[in-house]
C-alpha cells in the first residue's frame, strides 16, 4: 500500500538534517542505528506519511515512503538499473498503458521492470525474459519488496528471447517491445513477428557502435518505420535565496534510446527524401554483421559470484518483511 499511516514491513526513506537519505523496513521493537544515536521504529508505526522524528542525538529526521525513483536506486542490485530519467521516457515514448501486452529483455535488477508493471496495470501482461536466473531472483525480490506481493501481471522467463518468445506468445498479439540487452539487433525477427502492426518496439543501448547496428540491420531487413533514437542529459539546480545555479554535478550519459515502429505485413517503408551526410557510408564505413559482442567490449564490469550470492539474499530478505497488503495493487 502507497497511503495511510506507517505499518510494519513499510519501506520508509528518513531524510537527515544534512539531506542525505537512509532507507529503513519498519519493524516493531527495531532500532536505526547511526554513529551518534539511534531512531526507534516504534515511533514511525502508526505516524503519517510525511512526519518528522527525533533521533536520539536530538536531530529530526523527516520520514517518507519512498517513491519508485527513490526506490531503484538504493534496492539491491546485480546489475546496472536504467535510471529514472530513462524509465520515464520509455513508458512514454513507448506509449506503455494500462491494460497493454509488453516484452521485456533483460530484466537485470528490475528497476525497469518496475515502472512497465505501473503503466500496464492488473489488468496488464508484462512477459519479462531474463538469461541469468541470478538476475532474475533478484528482480523478483526487488518487485515483491516494492509492491509487497508478486504482481499479477509479470511473469518473468529464464532463457533466451530468442527461443523463448514463440514459444510464449501467438504472433501478432504483443503491442510494446522493450530490449535492454546487448545485441538487439539479433530479436529484430522474432520481436517482428510477436508485435502487432503499429506496435512499438525501444531499445536501451550503450554505445553509439550498438545504435548504429540496431538502426542499419532495421533498415536493412525491412518492415520498420525510420528509427529515431536520442539521449537525455538531466542536470539539476541548486536553490536558495538569490543563489540560484545548475549544480555542479549532473546526470549525464546513460544510455541511447532507440523507437521503431512494425509496418503491417508485405508492407516496405516510404523511401528516405533526405540524402545521407557525406562520408556517412563511405570507404570508411564497414558493417560489423559477423562481429561477436560481449559485456566487456562495452566497457561494463563483471560482477563476481560472490557478490550476486549477497545481493540475492539481500533482495530476498527485504522481500521477506513487506506485508502483504492485499489483493489489489491498485493503489501501487
């Protein structure tokens, strides 16, 4: 439940008199222990949303349920989310809405996973696949913690989007298409043949060398519209009194968003009236259709076994002390 007053197995972010964030799961008779004191749980449970309480040292601290945002970013993590400002405008320039069919490959951590449960709603189908069984544990866990019980509209597959999709779906019936994964352009196919025509397929990229391949193979293979694709850079400002400035750090480089749209079938997209830049498919320009891909190749970390084992139980245990709040998530 996201309203009413504080209970036991709620998420509350408290914010300290120096702004930095501490999130706690409330449990009757519990302690937040910092280096100067201690905040009693017991004075949370029952106290509204929005309230401020003492610290032992003396300092209030303001207490909040924490919002989907505030959420993702400090869940437990196997691998890297898609920050917010992504996730925003995938649900929108995806046009994810409630009652929608929606693929997702890969889930990671499910921060993403997250935000497409909000938009489809009960009524929704988000068909999640995920390679890693780890990864996606782990997803699980951060969505039960969040929403307090298994959505009813995730499932969530482990295997291969590839081989797993037809299996999963009839062709034609799935409305939104959204690939957070390395080699995108390799579903191309099977994805085409799930959507709908008219339906909108996003990827979430890395690296310009992935968007141009997932944008030429489109072209090439045929029964895309145009792809558009953008970043967005987010750059926050600092506000008191007369002192008002962008603040020294900024959200800056994410990741590539890229929107294509399935044509309906026999049916090629208008020819391009614009002429390609100079140079754009020129003696230096050389296709990488044969080129293997790995995590590594995209400057990304490897996270160790040991490391994913804790993160998993970490997630599980969180997802152990939510309440169940019933059998609604409407108010999610």
């Amino acid at each position: 439940m996201r309203r009413g007053p504080f209970r036991p197995g709620d998420r509350v972010q408290l914010t300290d008199p120096k702004g930095r964030l501490h999130t706690i799961t409330l449990e009757a008779g519990k302690n937040f222990h910092t280096h100067r004191g201690h905040l009693r749980h017991d004075d949370l449970i029952g106290a509204p949303d929005g309230t401020v309480v003492r610290h032992s040292s003396g300092a209030d601290y303001l207490a909040l349920r924490p919002l989907l945002s505030d959420y993702v970013l400090s869940m437990p993590r196997g691998a890297q989310v898609i920050y917010p400002k992504d996730a925003g405008q995938i649900v929108t320039y995806a046009d994810i809405f409630p009652g929608a069919t929606v693929v997702e490959a890969g889930v990671g951590s499910g921060a993403l996973s997250l935000s497409l449960l909000r938009a489809v709603g009960d009524g929704g189908r988000l068909l999640s696949f995920e390679r890693r069984e780890d990864f996606a544990d782990i997803a699980r866990a951060n969505a039960r913690a969040f929403f307090g019980q298994d959505h009813p509209a995730w499932t969530v597959t482990v295997g291969d989007l590839v081989e797993a999709l037809p299996q999963t779906v009839e062709p034609g019936t799935v409305d939104r298409v959204v690939l957070d994964m390395l080699a995108p352009w390799d579903c191309l196919d099977v994805v085409g043949d799930a959507l709908v025509p008219g339906g909108v397929l996003i990827c979430y990229v890395a690296t310009t060398t992935q968007l141009s391949r997932v944008a030429e193979t489109a072209r090439r293979v045929g029964g895309w519209t145009e792809p558009q694709a953008w970043e967005s850079l987010v750059r926050g400002w600092h506000l008191e009194g007369l002192s008002v400035r962008p603040e020294h750090r900024m959200h800056g480089h994410t990741g590539f968003l890229l929107t294509l749209r399935r044509l309906a079938p026999d049916t090629e997209a208008p020819l391009r009236r614009r002429r390609p830049a100079p140079g754009a498919y020129g003696e230096d320009y050389t296709p990488v259709e044969d080129q293997e891909w790995s995590a590594e190749d995209l400057g990304e970390r490897a996270v160790s076994d040991k490391r994913l084992r804790r993160t998993r139980r970490d997630a599980e245990a969180t997802a152990a002390q939510r309440v169940d709040p019933g059998p609604s998530l409407t108010d999610s």
